[in-house]
C-alpha cells in the first residue's frame, strides 16, 4: 500500500528552523505533503526559543487549526482514496513534537531559564491529530529524532 508521509515542514525546509538547531536528518519514502512551519509562520524567523507551555493558548492553537485546514482537505482525499496516512513530526518540539515536547520557560526579560523534555504531543501535532480524527481520517504517527 501507498504511503503519503504528511512531515513537519522543518524536515524538508531546515531553513525554518530556530536559530542554531541543527537540520533533522529525513528522507522521504515516498509522496510527501510538507505542512507549513507554525512557528516561523507565527513568531517569524527571528523567534526565540518556547517551551509548549508558552504557546498553549487559543491563539496560537487557533492558527495551527488555520494552517492545517488545507492541508486536511488533500489528506482526507488521499485516506478515502486507500492511502495509508503518515504524520512526522519532530521530537522535543513545542509544536510539532509527536512523543515529545518541552516545557519550563516562564517569559519575562532575556534570561537564562531552564527547560525539560517531557512526554506529549506539541501544540500543532496535536490540533492535527484532533483535526484527523475528526474528519475519520487514521493515521499512524511518528517522530523524526534530532541528530
Ligand atoms: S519542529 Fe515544527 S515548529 Fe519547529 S521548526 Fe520544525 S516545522 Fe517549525
């Protein structure tokens, strides 16, 4: 059976990803749909560092549904033509971490502050997996592991 893996925009673009962090090693096995990258897209290229905690909040998980809904709209296409559906994400990630994210930053002025990797889903993996499993998409999910 056909795979369509549906991977964290980052994978195939590392131009988006925050300032510093390596490139996730990912190499597609197939057809691929790239989802647009929530945080270069909502806090621009610029963007310091967050911890989920920070971007758990109506707004921001409003945009990831935003970002999403066209994307979907293809996927669900590809599910109820036999395709099997693959979401990649990226681990440790406040958005797109799939058994992984992070949390601990608490805001205020540019200092030094902890952070921990915990267990769960980032905020944009998750506004997609409700988004599938409402429209009856299955889906398989998986992290893609940083170097
Ligand atoms: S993990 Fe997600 S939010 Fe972070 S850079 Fe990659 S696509 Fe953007």
């Amino acid at each position: 059976m056909t795979t369509v893996q549906v991977v964290a925009h980052c994978l195939v673009d590392p131009l988006a990803r925050l300032k510093g962090l390596r490139p996730v090693a990912f190499t597609p096995e197939g057809p691929v749909i790239q989802l647009l990258c929530p945080e270069a897209g909502g806090l621009g290229l610029d963007r310091w560092a967050v911890t989920k905690n920070q971007i758990d909040i109506p707004s921001y998980r409003r945009y990831c549904r935003e970002i999403f809904g066209h994307h979907a709209d293809l996927i669900e296409q590809f599910a109820k033509k036999g395709y099997e559906i693959e979401v990649v994400g990226v681990e440790g990630s406040p958005s797109c971490g799939v058994r992984s994210t992070t949390s601990g930053y608490t805001g205020g002025k540019i200092r030094h502050q902890d952070h921990d990797h915990v267990a769960g889903m980032g905020v944009f993996m998750e506004e997609v997996a409700k988004e599938l499993d409402r429209r009856g998409v299955t889906f398989k999910l998986a992290e893609t592991k940083l170097e």
